[in-house]
C-alpha cells in the first residue's frame, strides 16, 4: 500500500485510468457508429424487400419471395402494433430462434412481413467489439508502461532532490543535485523542467547558505584572535591595580571576556571541521565522576549552595572516547545547569548513555525542536548566558560521533542525553 501511494504509481494509474476512460469512449463511440451502419444497411434492404411484397400484393400478382408471409407468429408486438396503425416498420426479432431483421406493413387487415438473416452481422459485431476491446486493452498496457517509465524517471529525480535537501538541512551543506544545465540538457530545446528548476533553485540555496556561514565563521574567528592579545594585556595590566573593588570589577569583566574568546576560538576550530578525537580506552562510570569532581572544584560548575552534583552508575562500561573532549562536554552541561537551572543536579550512566539533569524551568521548546544556537538562549527565564556552552557541547560531540538529545522531565527540568558509540575496544593496556 505504501509503494502504490508513491508519486510514481500514482502517475502511472491516474495515466492508465485517463487512458482506459478515453479508450472507453472511442471504443463506445466507434460500436454505436458501425453498428447503426450495418443494421442500417440490413434494415435498408429489409424495407426494400418489404416494398417489393407489397408492390406484388396491391397488383395482385406472385412475388415468389419465400420469406413474405402474412400475420408471422414470430412477428415482434411492437412491429405488429404499429402495422395496425398503418404504418411500416424494421427492428430486429427472432424466427424460429434464429435472429432476423423483420420489416412489416399493412396489407389490407392484416400484416404483410419479410425477414433477412441478421445472424452474420450480429457475429460481426462481435468481432469488431472484440477488436476494440483487445485494441483498447494494448494502448492501455502500453500507455501505463510509459507513464510508469516517465514517472519513475520524474520520481527518482524528485527522491534524489529531496535526499540532497535532507543532507543539507542535516549539516551537509558540499550537498548538491548537480543536474544539467538547460543547455546541457539532451531534452528538446526550449522545453520546460519544472524538476530541475527546483534542483538549480536547491543548489543555489545551499551555495549561498555556505557563503554565509562560512563568512560568519571567519568573521567569528577573526574577531576572537583580534581580541585575545588585547584582553591577555588588559589582564596583565589589571593585575598591577590596587587592591579593592575596582580591580576585582575590572578582573571579573575581563575573564567573562577572555572566556568568550577562548569559547569562540574553539567554536572556530570545531566549525573548521580540523578537530581530531584523541581515542582511548575509557571506563565510563568513572570517566564522569572524574569530571564531575573536576569541575565542581573549579566552581562554575557547582550547582546553587555549593552542593555538587551527584552521579549515578546504573551499569558501568568500557568505551572507546576522548576523555578531555568528554570532560570539556560534562563541564558545560554542569555549567549551563549551573546558570539555568535549579539544583538537585543529578547525572546517571547507564551502559553508553549518560544522562545530565537539573531540576529548573527546563529547556524552551524551540532548543529542543532546533538544538542549540549561537548567542541565543531561548527562553530568558533560564537566565543569561551567550548560547555558547551548549554549542561547543554539540561541536565536541560531533568529534566523538556523540548523539545528543534535550528533554524537558515530565516533573520539570531540563534532560541532556549522551549517547556514546559503542565500537570495537582496544586490546592493548
């Protein structure tokens, strides 16, 4: 049922059903035009056998036709009829069970009828709706062959359109049709492909979708060089600064600022796509603990009133990761969980999945529907913060080939979900 309700069968049968429907009414109109000629010609002669009996019949003399006789038992009631009212009429009937054309008229009181054998044109009738009907079903076979060739080739060029358009919006933006130009094209000139429109129109789209990320890029990465050496000095000279609420605004800004240009300058190398995982043997369970205990002796990532988060290990294992990458990962979400959310943060690893939890307003809907972005936050009742954190956590993630979800809890709280790949572990120690 699902391969019937594709664009290519349904192209193929509404083809084949115009086709038996226009072959339906030549085919009807073709029967109704040879069968009133022929029944006209045999009618015709009928009535000019029945002239020719009534002519002998009003002078009296001997005819000699053996099929003229008077009040027939088998003359059809209708014919009889309107012989009873003076008239003359044909139409087809039976004598003795074979089929005649029968032509009658008054003759004095009574009804004076010929007959001709009607058997042989009804067997040609026959033949001739026998030779539409297998005509009407070859044109039909033939035409929903071609509509089907036609449309699988339309189907097929739509299918490679539409997978292209999904790589592109999964992040492959090198994705291209790549079908002929127009004067490329072997069709006949001047002709319109509405299918290649929309590949051309596509390809465009992601060429000019490129230009512009990769501008933003640059411009993200050259703005975060230009502003390390000055903000390094600007550190350096805070430091020479008295002692006092001044220089401890001073420092305070000045980090919040070097930690967005450190967070952009690794936004730029993860963009670059330059980034290569550092793999080893790595025990999950403890991995996580490791990198939990780091970052809450670093501070930021210490959930509100000082209480670490707490870890859970469901089911230990060994996976094959980077665990720098994987701490730079769990750091942020601590972080971020740190600023939006409420505690008890809680993080449970279960085989290779490992799940990050808090306890706030939860993620907006937009972040789940279309991940994290740049220098958004969402919802501003999660607090505030530059969008970055979360990105690099899905840069990293790529790295590692590390599927990442959000999720709201359905008692609230924001749910990042990690799901490590599960390949072959090294042998070695």
């Amino acid at each position: 049922m699902r391969a019937l309700s594709s664009l290519r069968w349904k192209i193929a049968l509404t083809t084949t059903m115009v086709c038996c429907m226009v072959a339906a009414a030549l085919g009807i109109l073709v029967h109704n035009v040879v069968a009133r000629q022929m029944v006209g010609e045999v009618r015709k002669a009928a009535a000019t056998e029945l002239a020719h009996a009534l002519g002998h019949y009003e002078y009296g003399t001997a005819h000699g036709d053996v099929n003229a006789v008077f009040d027939p038992a088998d003359l059809p009631r209708p014919l009889r009829e309107l012989v009873a009212r003076g008239q003359t009429g044909s139409m087809v009937g039976l004598e003795q069970g074979k089929p005649v054309m029968w032509a009658a008229g008054p003759a004095d009181d009574k009804a004076l009828a010929v007959w001709l054998p009607f058997g042989s044109t009804r067997e040609r009738l026959r033949d001739i709706d026998t030779a539409i009907l297998a005509s009407a079903v070859l044109a039909a076979g033939v035409v929903a062959l071609a509509g089907l060739f036609l449309a699988d080739r339309i189907s097929r060029r739509l299918a490679t359109t539409a997978a292209v358009a999904r790589r592109i919006s999964a992040g492959d933006l090198d994705a291209r049709v790549n079908f002929p130009a127009e004067g490329d094209d072997p069709g006949p000139r001047g002709s319109r492909d509405e299918v290649r429109d929309v590949a051309h129109a596509l390809d465009s789209m992601a060429a000019s979708l490129q230009a512009r990320l990769e501008a933003e890029k640059r411009f993200t990465a050259d703005v975060a060089h230009e502003l390390r050496t000055p903000l390094t000095g600007s550190l350096a000279a805070a430091a020479l600064l008295p002692d006092g609420r001044p220089k401890e605004m001073i420092n305070n800004r000045l980090r919040a600022m070097h930690l967005l240009t450190e967070d952009l300058l690794e936004i730029s190398r993860l963009d670059s796509g330059v980034e290569r995982a550092d793999l080893a043997r790595v025990e999950l369970g403890r991995a996580v603990e490791r990198a939990v205990a780091g970052a809450a002796g670093a501070g930021p990532a210490s959930p509100e009133g000082g209480q670490a988060a707490s870890v859970q290990v469901v089911q230990d294992m060994v996976v094959v990761t980077d665990r720098r990458r994987l701490d730079r990962i769990l750091a942020n979400l601590l972080v971020n969980a740190d600023k939006h959310g409420r505690p008890p943060v809680e993080i449970t690893v279960d085989g290779p999945v490992v799940a990050v939890r808090d306890h706030g307003p939860g993620y907006p809907p937009e972040l789940i529907e279309r991940g994290p972005q740049r220098f958004r936050t969402g919802d501003p009742g999660r607090g505030r913060g530059h969008g970055l954190g979360l990105t690099i956590v899905m840069g990293q993630a790529a790295v590692l080939e590390i599927e990442v979800s959000f999720a709201n809890a359905p008692d609230g709280g924001a749910v990042t979900t990690l799901r490590l790949p599960v390949g072959r572990v090294p042998t070695g120690d």
